[in-house]
C-alpha cells in the first residue's frame, strides 16, 4: 500500500470511515459510495496529493481548519452532509487549485477571503448550501482565470460587484436563487468570452502536475481530468461534462435585482442561456437583437415591470408602430377596408331589394309562372304531411 500513487474506489458501496492513506499518493477517488466520519487525513502532509473526490458519500462533520493539501488541484466534496464554515485553510498562500465544488452541502458563513490565493482557480462551485453575506470584489480583482462560477442557492446579498466584469475568461455565471438585489452592471459587456460564438474547446480539463518517488528518484508527469458541472436549464438540472467547453450561460433568476435591463447585454452574443425572470426589473421594452431574440418569455417572466416582446404583456405604445409611414399606411388601409364594407353592403341590400321586387312582379304578371309556383308548393306541402304521417 504504502508505494500506491492512485487509488480509485468509486462508485461502489464502501461505509465507514476514510481508510489510511500512503504518503505519496497523488489521485484519491473516493466518490459515490457510503463513507462518513471525519476527515482529519486532509491535515496530514500529503505532499503530491493532487486530486481529492470524496463527492455523493455521508459524510456530516465539519470541514477540519487544519486542512493542509498544498498541493492539492481538484476538491470536490459535493453532495454530502457538510457543515460549519469553509475554513481559511482552504485556499492557503501557495495552494495550486484549479477547481473547488462543495455544492449541495451545508455551509454557512461568508467564502473565506483566502480563496482570493488561488490565482489558478478555474471552476468554483458552492451552489446549494447556507452561505451568506455579499458576492465578494475580490472573485473579479483575484481570479482573473476563472471560467465557471455557481453561488446557486444560498443567501447571499448585497449588489452584483462591478469587478465581476473583470472576469474575461467567465463562461458560467449562475447566482441565482439568492437575495442579490442593486441592478445589472452595465460593464457586462466587459465579458469577452461571451461575446465571441465560437468556443475554444468542447472540453473544460484541468492539468496539474503529480510528483512521487521512484527508485530514489523523484519523477514528475502531467495528469488531466475533465470538469463536469450541474446546470439548470427551463427548470431542470443538467449535468454537462463533455460538453461543458460549449456552454455559455448568465443565470440571475430569483433575486430582487431592481432596474432595467442594460442594452450592453446584446452584445453577448455567445450566450447559449440567459435567465432574468423572477426579480424587479423595470423597463418599457426588453433590449432585443438576434441572440437575445433566441431566448423565450420564460427568460424574463416573472418581472413585473417589464413589458414588451417576447413577453405577452404589451407596453403602452406598443399597439402603434413606430415608423409614422407604417402608420399612416396603416391608417389608410382601415379607412380603405372601412369604405370597400360600407359599399358592399349597400350594394349588397340594393341588389337584394331589386332582385326580390322583380320576382315578385314577374309572377303578377306572369300566369304560367303563378300555376307552376303554386304547384311546387303544393307539392312541398303534401311531402311534408307525410313525413308527419309517418
């Protein structure tokens, strides 16, 4: 055991607690089994110990403040029962990380300031715990590589911060389901990668680099992995993987943000989803061009200030267009239309009335005609008796 540098138990049905780990492992997946108890191993010195998944477990402690994985690049502790603070200890001076998911725990407290440390942080996930506190400056002024950020699903509050323009490389951003409040930065076009349509790979990996000891020698190699991410779309959860690279998403749905919705926001032409719905904002036509004309009502509902196509609610005016030709074509058409029924149905009563009058004069004066109507009519009669008879 002790010269093992990869383990991988996951997805199985191992309980208990974390068994002893060598020292010079480099990659622990412990995922998706029923392990529990505490993890006090994270403060002991594993020195290549690069990649940590002990996600979809039982685990319910406290996270350890003495957590001591400096060379730790992957922590996904999702879906268990976590809870107390995220430790300053994570994101300590020098640590290599690239991705951090802690969703669906149960944290509470701010995020720990430490994380502005990892420069290197690529995807940060804490969506679906009890977070609070405001969205911090330094996400923007810190993580200038980050390209996956969720906050889904806590309490936070406060405004969105204007640094979060900084983020050039951003291509998830979901803080929704959150008490944010204050209105839209219009910096929003400040993020560069959701401008652009294309995507630089269908893939998000991370590569970090794993040392052990061979033979007395100390031997380095390069070792990837893809990230995954779970993302709502129309209500549901999805989770992308494979294609993660391609997603590019905006998600500020259930919050109290107040204010219209900036133009700047067109200018995003990469967005492959776009959630407003569910706030304050105010506004006499949502700003619309060829991308955000892709996205349906249910982008926005939910707002009652708002008005306008694509939602169903009309604003005042809208009934009136806003060329003054096609208005007054417009008007032209409903006089011309008015004018052509009025005609037709004084045409319509004075042929009636002449037609009606001169049948009526051709059987005056007309015998034969008189006897064959007659006739027809008694005809008509006796059908009728028989039918009755029958």
């Amino acid at each position: 055991m002790s010269s093992l540098l990869l383990i991988d138990l996951g997805a199985n049905s191992f309980s208990g607690p974390v068994p002893q780990l060598p020292a010079g492992v480099t990659i622990v997946d412990f995922s998706r089994n029923k392990f529990s108890g505490n993890i006090s191993f994270t403060c002991d010195n594993y020195d290549y110990l690069g990649y940590l998944n002990l996600s979809d477990n039982l685990f319910s402690v406290e996270l350890p403040y003495c957590l001591n994985l400096r060379s730790l690049v992957h922590l996904n502790l999702a879906n268990n029962n976590f809870s107390g603070e995220i430790p300053s200890s994570v994101g300590s001076s020098g640590m290599m990380m690239r991705m951090l998911q802690l969703r669906n725990n149960h944290f509470i407290g701010e995020l720990p300031r430490s994380l502005e440390n990892c420069i290197y942080l690529r995807f940060i996930d804490v969506g679906e715990n009890n977070l609070s506190g405001e969205i911090p400056e330094w996400i923007g002024n810190s993580l200038a590589l980050i390209s996956v950020v969720i906050l889904r699903s806590n309490r936070f509050s406060g405004s969105i911060p204007s640094s979060i323009c900084q983020l050039t490389n951003i291509q998830i951003l979901d803080v929704s389901q959150n008490k944010i409040s204050g209105t839209i930065p219009k910096c929003i076009n400040n993020l560069t990668a959701l401008t652009k349509e294309e995507s630089p790979k269908q893939k998000v990996t991370s590569w970090y680099y794993r040392s052990y000891i061979k033979g007395g020698v100390t031997v380095t190699r390069n070792t990837s992995y893809d990230e995954s991410a779970f993302l709502m779309w129309k209500g549901r959860e999805f989770e992308y993987s494979n294609t993660l690279g391609l997603v590019k998403s905006i998600d500020l749905s259930n919050n109290d943000l107040v204010g219209e919705i900036p133009v700047e926001i067109t200018s995003l032409i990469g967005l492959f989803g776009l959630n407003l719905s569910r706030n304050n904002l105010t506004g006499s036509r949502i700003p619309l061009d060829t991308q955000s004309k892709t996205f349906n009502s249910s982008s926005y509902i939910g707002n009652p200030g708002l008005c306008g196509s694509p939602l169903t609610e009309a604003c005042p005016g809208d009934e009136l267009s806003r060329d003054p030709k096609l208005n007054a074509d417009s008007e032209e058409k409903q006089q011309e239309d008015e004018f052509i029924s009025a005609e037709f149905y004084i045409s319509m009563g004075i042929g009636f009335t002449f037609g009606f009058w001169g049948v009526c004069s051709a059987l005056i004066l007309k015998r034969t005609w008189r006897y064959a109507l007659f006739r027809f009519l008694e005809n008509i009669f006796k059908n009728y008796s028989i039918f009755n008879t029958k």
